[in-house]
C-alpha cells in the first residue's frame, strides 16, 4: 500500500485492507477505512463468510459470529468498523477455538415432493387441488405450475422477545387471507419467465462480465434464449435482485411485470406467519474454502425440508427470499397493524429465512434483516404470494 494511503492507520487495519484486497481481486490502494464490505467490495453472504474466516486465519483470533450477522442488521459496514470489532477480539482472553458456522450432523437423504414447476397454459390463474396434510386448501398457478397454499384470514403473533432488537416485540397483528408459494421459485421457472419476457436481464438477474460469481450462474443465454444447466432445474433460483424477484412475481400473477407500484412479493408478516413452526432446515452447507461452479449447493425445492405448520418447504434455511418491505430495524416495534408492510424508502429491502451459507440460527422464522434490492447472492431467492378472486373452481 503507498504510504500516503498507509498514513494514520493502524496495523490492524492495513492488514484488514490486504484481506479484503486478495479475497476480492480489487487492488489493495482502494481499501481505506470506510470501504463498505458489502457494497464496494460487492460481498454476498459467501463471500463474507470466506472474508470473516480469512479474517480469523490471519489474525488468529476466534470466529466473528457477531460481525457476519450485524453487516446486515448492525451497525457494522466498513473495514474501519471491522478494525474495532478485530481490535476487541485481539485484547481478549483467548477462548475455546471454533468455527463461525459449524457443521451439524449429516442427514439422510430428504424426501421429495412432485416438482410442480411446468408451465399448464391454461385459461384461468389458479385450479384448486384440494387440501395438503396440514389440511389448508391448495391452488395450482396456472403461469408457472406452482403449488400455493391458501393461508386463512388470522391474528398472529409475530416478532419475539429477548433476542435482538429488530426481532422485537413479539406484537399481534392481524392478516386477510392469502395465497403462498409452496416452494421458493426454481431455475426452471425463472427459465420461462425470462425467455417469456423476451428482455434482457439486466436489474433482474446474473452479474456483471467481471464478477467472479459469473461461473456460478444455473441460467445462461444459449441460442438466442436462456437455458438452466444440467442439474439445477429443479434448485431454487439465486443471483436474482429484488427487482427480477417482484417482477417474476408479477408475471405469475398474469400482472405487468414491468410496473414498478405493484408487488407481489410476500411481507415480512405474511412470511413469518406463513413460517411458523419451521425448523431443521438446509443450514451451515458450506465448508471454508471450497469453491463451486454452476451446481452450488442448494437442495431441490422438491426435498421435504424446514416445513411450516402449513405445509410450506424450505421456509428455514436453504435460500433466503426476498420480501416485499423495505427494511426497517424498528417496524416491529410500531404494534399491532392490519396487513403491515414498510413502506418506508430506506434504502434496503427485507429478506428472511437462512441459508445453506449460514448458520442454522439465521434460519430462524424470526430472525430479520435486509440487502440493497440491487444485490444479487448465491443463497438469496424467493417466493410469491397471490391473491383470492382468481383462486376459484
């Protein structure tokens, strides 16, 4: 680093700045104190989990659990603010060793569920199915073939109590009824959506010529259309921005996927109540180090994992989904609300559930935070919601 760059900083923050500058490929004389981790040095949740962990190798100091988690809902965001927490972790007694996110034990293999994702090109939205095992009524979309359940008019409980603040209070709200996708959206689908479209991506899905996530992608264009590779059609869609999530789910819903005002995107209290009684879901996948091209990790939406109370899969871990509000970190706090949603522009937009990335403590059904809508991940997808006058026999 040249030394005027160098000036005033701190050993452990130049060594900061040469981690991140060789986990990014970026050069090291734009690293500075305020170089924000997650949207100048462009960081998803795997990303930050090799940078903490390259963090730990090279200072040799127990894992950053709290740092992973509060880049998204704390108030850590820069490289300075890093340095802190670093600082804090050096002048303490050392404690047992660990890593960040341990492994749980292996599972067998999930059960599967019919992969309900093919286009029907039938006259009306939705056909009814009769009732699932939890003995909610199901609707088939007649768009991309998805398999929705009608969620009864409610009062529930949401948010908890002594865990972190922006999870807090647990509050009563009350909610009209609602269609859910039983599964988060797939490749396959998403395949549809864009060829149907007949758009280029662009804000909706993949990433820039070069950004090394690019060999990462399930959906590519081949022939004038895009294709999913081999083995991922039936794995839920990643690398898609909150803009290619809600537009996808105004297509399903036979809506404008280009205007912008509408939003079929479940709230976070549509989402959280949906995930109710969730649990062992697909968590803590990734090894430290390991690297993957297009077939990551993730488990088919088809796989019978982190079930809800109504029947619902894959609401605790494996891909985060993106939801409708905009995220803020004192929303629960505002009491009980007829159908809530933020409003509120703050900039960042609500995602919930976990992934295979993290830990099985992000995957949580209470567990809150928030990304740019701009930011595309490989363990951040999503689902739709839709709404009762098409849900009929």
């Amino acid at each position: 680093m040249p030394d005027s760059r160098g000036q005033g900083m701190s050993d452990v923050l130049m060594r900061l700045c040469k981690v991140a500058a060789e986990e990014t490929g970026k050069p090291l004389a734009s690293m500075s104190p305020s170089t924000r981790i997650i949207e100048d040095l462009d960081f998803d949740s795997l990303a930050i989990l090799e940078f903490l962990m390259a963090v730990e190798d090279e200072f040799g100091i127990p894992p950053l659990e709290t740092a992973g988690r509060d880049f998204f809902v704390g108030p850590l965001k820069t490289l300075g603010d890093l340095e802190r927490i670093v600082t804090e972790a050096l002048d303490a007694p050392t404690p047992a060793s660990g890593k960040p996110f341990p492994h749980g034990p292996v599972e067998s293999e999930p059960a599967q569920v019919p992969f309900t994702h093919v286009e029907t090109n039938q006259p009306r939205l939705f056909e009814k199915m009769g009732t699932n095992d939890q003995g909610f009524a199901q609707f088939r979309r007649k768009t991309d073939g998805m398999r929705c359940i009608l969620i009864p008019e409610c009062t529930v409980t949401i948010g908890i109590d002594g865990a972190r603040p922006e999870q807090a209070p647990a509050h009563p709200v009350r909610l009209s009824s609602y269609l859910i996708d039983a599964e988060p959206v797939s490749n396959a689908a998403f395949v549809r959506f864009l060829n149907e479209i007949d758009a280029p991506p662009r804000d909706l899905y993949g990433t820039d010529e070069d950004d090394k996530r690019k060999e990462n992608l399930a959906i590519v264009p081949r022939d004038g259309l895009f294709q999913c590779v081999s083995e991922m059609e039936d794995h839920p869609v990643v690398m898609v921005s909150w803009f290619g999530a809600n537009a996808y789910s105004l297509w399903a819903n036979g809506l404008d996927w280009r205007d912008a005002e509408l939003s079929m995107l479940p709230s976070e209290a549509q989402w959280e109540n949906a995930a109710r009684g969730a649990t062992n879901g697909w968590a803590a996948k990734h090894k430290a180090g390991e690297t993957y091209s297009r077939v990551l990790p993730t488990a088919p939406v088809t796989a019978h994992i982190g079930a809800s109370e109504y029947g619902l899969l894959h609401m605790s871990g494996n891909v985060w989904e993106w939801c409708r509000d905009w995220y803020d970190p004192h929303f629960y706090s505002h009491g009980d609300q007829m159908d809530p949603v933020c409003i509120c522009e703050t900039g960042i937009r609500s995602e919930r559930g976990g992934s295979w990335v993290g830990p099985s403590h992000l995957a949580d059904v209470t567990y809150r935070r928030g990304r740019p809508p701009g930011a595309r991940g490989r363990c951040l997808g999503f689902r739709c919601i839709g709404t009762l006058p098409g849900a009929v026999e």
